[in-house]
C-alpha cells in the first residue's frame, strides 16, 4: 500500500479520518493526500461572494492544518488538492488518477436526520469509488490497532472478490480473518453454496499463511445480524462488497450496504465488484 487518500471537510469526522490515515501510513509507509472538494458550480461562484470565501478559508485551513502536523512523522509525505465539483465522482476521478490504493472517508454514527448527511458524503464516495473505501467513525479508537476483520460471505457471484485487498490489510496489522458464512435463505442448496464460497475462501487466507476463523448465521435480516456480529465478537474492521441502486434521478447505495457503512461503529471496507475477477489471479 503506497498511497492513501482522505476526503476531508475540516469536521471532526474527517480529521478523524486523515488520524486514521497516519497510523495507517506508519505501519505501510504509504503516501497522504488529503483532499477538499469545492462543489458550488460555476455561476454560484461567480455571483456569491460568499462561496468564494469558502475555498479562501479550506486554503487557510489546510495551511494551519500543515503547521500543526510540521513535526510529524510523516509530515513530508502528506500533500492536498483543492478541487471542483461534486463529492462523490470528483473524489473517486481523483483517487484513479493519483493511483490511490485506499480512499479513506469520516463517518458520524447515524441518528435521525444524520443519515441524510452521511449519505450525502461518505456514502457517495463509496457509490463512485472504483478505488476501496474505509469509512471510519468518529468517535472510533484506533490506538488498539487492527486484530480481526470479518468478511461476510454471501451466496452472490461477487462475494469472494473482498479477499484479496482485505488479505493486504491483514498482512499490514497481523490480523485475524473471520470469515462468517451468511445463510439469508433456509434452501438447503443455497447454504451449499454459501459454504464452498466459504471453504474457496479459506483455501486463499491459507494460501496467504493468514490466521483464519470460521463461522455461519441464518439471518432474515444481513445488516442487523452482521452489525451484532461485530459486538458480540469484538471485531475491528468489516469488509464488504458494495451494492448499488439506481433510481430515475441518483444512483444510490443499496440497502445492505448502504446499512452496514452508516450504523457500524467499526471501520467498514467498502470494495467495487470487478467485471474480470479470479481469486487465483
């Protein structure tokens, strides 16, 4: 892992967020982008003087953030951009194009009319993003570092397409996988199916000489069951497939994944299917 992008906004969850990416970077060595997206367009920045007054603030902000970090580590290797545009596309064009290998996102923990917000924000990076997400909490304590990641394994086509990049996380942090078998039917086929996906899956963690845990639940409910896994477990990271909706006017987060980056209150890996995909490859 050599570069690592955080969307940032200046809030608390953001630079929460660009935490995480320090203590990231210091186990990998990777690079820091930090990045802030103006999205007014064109017009409004030309007739509100207001709006013009935001991108002169993040660049004070992003100068009294660079005097604070001086002494850090790390500091040489963190950069900005200050771009246009929408959220969630421009971060995602961004992170192709800066060859980001992780793009990393501030969360809030949802209550009420928060949901709205977030899934304004992380979740649109999540949608647009060809690049893996880790949506982090604010409130969450990475000084524990990273021990177990769970990866959920489903009965879909592109359930097992996770493994490799949460493979690289485990290598990064010497974690344990925690592969949990999903059973969302009660065909006695379908959980066949489940559990081949599951044993391909361990073959691979094996393959990689990565500690590996088994599990399975029936569950008529992915999300909730998953996110009580996660308590009753004491696991730190989750890794899922993303899923995507389309309505007539927005291309939206489906609803288990949707679920899982807004309520968990640990860092959630958000992976893109691929069209040309082998585990073996």
């Amino acid at each position: 892992m050599e570069r690592l992008l955080v969307g940032l906004d200046f809030s608390k969850g953001s630079l929460h967020a660009f935490e995480i990416a320090l203590e990231i970077a210091k186990t990998t060595g990777a690079r820091i982008r930090l990045v802030w997206v103006d999205n007014f367009t064109s017009r409004e920045l030309a007739f509100n003087k207001n709006v013009r007054q935001g991108r002169i603030d993040a660049k004070k902000n992003f100068d009294e953030l660079f005097d604070q970090y001086n002494d850090h580590p790390m500091a040489e290797k963190i950069d900005y951009r200050m771009l246009r545009g929408k959220v969630g596309p421009e971060i995602s064009r961004h992170a192709k194009e800066y060859g980001a290998d992780l793009l990393i996102a501030g969360t809030h923990g949802i209550t009420g009319f928060e949901e709205y917000w977030i899934g304004s924000n992380a979740n649109r990076i999540v949608i647009y993003s060809s690049v893996p997400v880790l949506t982090v909490r604010y409130d969450y304590d990475f000084s524990n570092k990273i021990k177990k990641i769970l990866v959920p394994i489903d009965s879909t086509a592109t359930t097992l397409q996770k493994l490799p990049f949460t493979a690289n996380m485990a290598e990064h942090f010497n974690a344990e996988i925690h592969v949990l078998g999903i059973y969302s039917t009660t065909l006695k086929s379908m959980h066949k199916k489940v559990d081949n996906l599951v044993e391909e899956a361990k073959k691979y963690i094996d393959k990689r000489g990565l500690g590996f845990k088994k599990d399975c639940i029936s569950t008529e409910n992915i999300a909730r069951d998953i996110l009580n896994y996660i308590e009753k477990k004491d696991i730190e990271l989750v890794s899922i497939m993303t899923e995507q909706e389309t309505s007539t006017s927005n291309m939206l987060l489906g609803k288990y994944a949707h679920q899982i980056v807004n309520n968990s209150a640990v860092p959630v890996l958000s992976i893109q299917p691929s069209e040309n995909f082998s585990l073996s490859s």
